[in-house]
C-alpha cells in the first residue's frame, strides 16, 4: 500500500463485503466484527476480529479474503485507495482482542 494511501481502506472493504456499505447501522447482518489497521512503511497488517453464528464462519472467511483480494476501495471523495494482498489466514486473538470479542459476540 502506498504510504500515503489510507489505512482504513481494506477494513472499509470488508465492512462492504458483510454489510453492503461502510456505512450502517450495528450490528452487521452476517457477522459482527471490529478491523484493525497497523502501518509500517508501504505495508499495512490488518487484524480482523468477527462473531457469527458457526455454520457462517467460513462464508466470512471467504467474503473477508474476496474483499481484500479484490485490491481497492473507491471512498467517499471519489479517489481509489489500491493495495495488495500478501497473506491472509486465522490466528489466535491477543488477550486484548479477546476481551473485544466478547464483546462483539453480545452486541
């Protein structure tokens, strides 16, 4: 990702992909979730925290993994933010991100 690209870009694509826009009302109908953007230089590491209901998870996954592969996001002011997917796979949450998830999976 372009330094000066934003950050926010690919969570807003996910948001997009389980929720129709960006921009709604919570709780998301598919899956609760919460994304989170770390940049470094041109490269952006995001961790993506999600509840659903089990027989779900794995089309959140795949809307998840679409939506980042796709590689851009057109934003409110009309510019494209582009980036491009390297990896993308589950990991354990951090202690902190834990007690996040439990608060998604009661809202």
């Amino acid at each position: 990702m372009a330094p000066d690209a934003d950050p926010g870009a690919p969570g807003a694509a996910i948001t997009t992909a389980l929720c129709g826009h960006w921009e709604h009302e919570p709780p998301c109908p598919v899956a609760s979730h919460h994304t989170r953007a770390e940049r470094s230089g041109d490269e952006v590491r995001l961790h993506i925290l999600f509840a659903t209901e089990p027989h779900l998870e794995e089309r959140v996954r795949q809307d998840i993994d679409r939506a980042l592969a796709r590689g851009e996001l057109r934003g409110p002011d009309g510019g494209t933010t582009r980036w491009r997917l390297r990896l993308s796979g589950p990991s354990e949450p951090s202690p902190r991100e834990a007690e996040h998830l439990e608060r998604l999976t009661r809202g």
